[in-house]
C-alpha cells in the first residue's frame, strides 16, 4: 500500500510467501493472480531487502483467512531463531504483515 500498489497489496494478503536465499515464491489463489505484477512485487521487495531477490509467482490454494494478527509462536530451533532475528526478515513481517511458519536450515 505505500507504494501505491492497491491490487498487488491485496493479492498479497491472500498469497502464500516461501523465501529461500535469493528467491521469493509467492502462492496466490486463480481469483487474484491478476493483482500478482512481478515488477509491483520487485520495487516492494527492494525497499525492505537489501540484495537482489527473484520473484516467482504461481497460480494454488494461497493463504488461508486471515488469523489474529501478530500471533507467533515461539521459535523452534536456533535456526529459526537466527532467521526471526534478522533485520530484514522482520522488516518483511512488518510491511506484509506475514507470518513464519517453518525455517529450513540450507547448510544441511
């Protein structure tokens, strides 16, 4: 939304996002993949992480209704502990408004 991207922040609310490394892949249901714009996607990106990031957007179920907001369970592992802490994971979670699920270590 600050970035005046209405559709896209709308889209997003009902998406799923899995991160790794260097990409983002966003799950977002048929009925909003017309809001979904990579580039609307990139810009918000860019304003929150640092490094380049690849964006891939696929057509599936998306995120379920929206939960009560700010409810995170404490993390799992130092791993997930590790990547809560970080500055730009929580910048994500701010701007986006998500939640984290699961961590995987990519060192194992």
């Amino acid at each position: 939304m600050e970035i005046g991207k209405p559709f896209t922040a709308d889209a997003l609310e009902h998406s799923t996002v899995a991160a790794s490394v260097s990409e983002l892949q966003f799950t977002t249901p048929e009925e909003f993949m017309l809001g979904m714009n990579a580039n609307d996607l990139t810009q918000a990106v860019r304003r929150i992480v640092t490094r380049p990031m690849k964006i891939k957007i696929i057509a599936g179920q998306g995120a379920a209704p929206a939960a009560p907001a700010n409810v995170q369970k404490a993390p799992e592992n130092e791993t997930s502990a590790r990547a809560l802490a970080n500055p730009e994971v929580q910048k994500f979670q701010e701007v986006f408004g998500g939640q984290i699920r699961t961590v995987r270590n990519l060192k194992e």
